[in-house]
C-alpha cells in the first residue's frame, strides 16, 4: 500500500479509510481548517515508515544476518 498506489500497490488515496481520516479531522476542532495537502504529507510520512513498525525492520535485519531467532 502507498499513497498513490503506484508500482500495483494498493491506492490509499482512495480508500474509505482515507475518506475517513479527512472526515475525523474535518470535525476535530484543532484540526478542521488543517489543509489537505498537510494532510496528504504527514499520511504520505507515515505510510513510509510503516513497514519498520510492529518488528518489521528488526525481522528484517535478522533474516539478512541469518538469524532465525528474534531477541528478548
């Protein structure tokens, strides 16, 4: 998934859960003059990282080190 769904990646863009997003935003009065484009980068900066949350990153390093077990 990214934001524009190139390289056949799932578009979020224009998933319901975007439309969401923009409409929870829409009635947070701290947020309901927030622009749509500041939107767009901070969801845009937030998918770039996902694929190191959750252990993604250190599932990663240890299968490039060859290491099967994960740590404490």
């Amino acid at each position: 998934m990214n934001f524009t769904g190139q390289n056949n990646k799932i578009c979020f863009q224009n998933s319901p859960l975007y439309k969401l997003v923009l409409d929870s935003l829409r009635n947070n009065a701290c947020y309901k003059n927030c622009d749509q484009s500041s939107v767009d980068s901070v969801v845009m900066k937030w998918l770039r990282g996902s694929c190191d949350r959750n252990g993604g990153r250190e599932r990663r390093r240890q299968k490039s080190t060859g290491n099967s077990s994960a740590p404490n």
